[in-house]
C-alpha cells in the first residue's frame, strides 16, 4: 500500500471512529427498563471494516472504546472494565475479514454472495462485541443480576443491534454500492479494475 493511500486509510478510520464514538454518547446505552443497549456506533465501525480489513478496523473500533470511556466515571480506577469496553469495540473489527471476498464479488456482481458475506461478516463483528460485554459484566464488573439475566440482555441486544445495522448496510448497499469499494482497494488489482472498465 502507497503512503498516501495508508494516510487516506487512517484518517477515514479517525473520522468514522470520531463519528461512531459521538453516536455511542448521544445514543441512551440504554432502553428504558429494559436492559437492553443500542449501539448505534457499530455500524459504522462494520462499514469501515468491510472497505478496509481486519486490522484497520479493529484499531478504529478500539478508539471508539476509548472515546465511550468518558461515560465511565471511574474509567482510571477501574481498568479492567475500561479495558473491556476497549476490546469489545476493537472486536467488531473482526468483520473486516470478509472484506476481500465482499468487495471481489461486490465487484464481479455476485449479489448473492455480497450479500452473505455481509450477513457473516456483520453477525461475527456483533456477536464478538457483545461476547466481551457479556465477560464483562459477568465476570470482570460481576454485577449481581445474574448470569442467566446477562445472558438473556445481552443475546438480545445482539439480535437488535444485528438487525439495524444489517438493514441499514444493506440500503447502503442497495443505493450506492461504491460506497463499500475504495477507490484503491488492495483487494482488487488494477488488472481487474481496467478489465471491467472494458467490458
């Protein structure tokens, strides 16, 4: 990868973790009595991931944690959860192991398989974020509603939060697919690219 497409790489990761991160404050972490938590944050976060990879995203996703930290009144004190919170974001960045296969057959308009690889990518990205809440809450903060009550909060969250940002990266998807293939990717040669402008 050129320098300039690694600096363009890492200010889109900056700009969208910044964003998410603002989205995770104004969001309530909470709905109503319900114990459930709409982390809206993580769209973005899958959407980075599936334009740039694991990696890229998985840094993105940890400053996003990082900025959710001051939410945290004793973030310093109690580090293990502050680290926690960092992880779990971090982890959505997993689904940016589905990249290369979303991009290349988003490219040679394979829809069926775009989409699958979405749904994959998307599923193992939340469930890995809501894995490391669940550790958290139960283990490391050991809140005192219960194992099963943590179970049932936070499977449920991830069937929430999984619904709304599938549906909301499929429109992406269905209104300007070129959103989720850079103008540089790495995943698709150059070979490729000119092969399909000729076609």
């Amino acid at each position: 990868m050129k320098a300039s497409q690694r600096f363009m790489t890492i200010i889109e990761g900056f700009l969208l973790a910044l964003l998410a991160g603002l989205l995770q404050l104004v969001f309530p972490a909470e709905l109503g009595e319900t114990g459930l938590s709409l982390e809206m944050g993580l769209v973005l976060i899958l959407f980075y991931a599936f334009r740039r990879g694991a990696l890229p995203a998985c840094l993105a996703g940890g400053l996003v944690g990082i900025i959710q930290l001051y939410q945290v009144p004793d973030a310093l004190t109690n580090w293990p959860h502050s680290l926690a919170l960092v992880i779990a974001s971090a982890a959505v960045g997993f689904a940016g192991l589905f990249a290369r296969n979303l991009q290349r057959t988003l490219h040679n308009r394979r829809m069926s398989s775009v989409y699958l690889n979405l749904v994959t990518g998307s599923l193992i990205g939340v469930l890995c974020y809501f894995i490391c809440r669940f550790v958290d809450q139960v283990w490391i903060q050991a809140e005192s509603t219960g194992l099963a009550e943590a179970f049932r909060t936070n499977g449920l969250s991830f069937l929430l939060n999984l619904g709304i940002a599938l549906a909301i990266l499929i429109v992406t998807l269905n209104v300007s697919a070129k959103y989720f293939i850079p103008r540089y990717t790495k995943y698709i040669s150059r070979k490729e690219r000119s092969r399909l402008l000729n076609d």
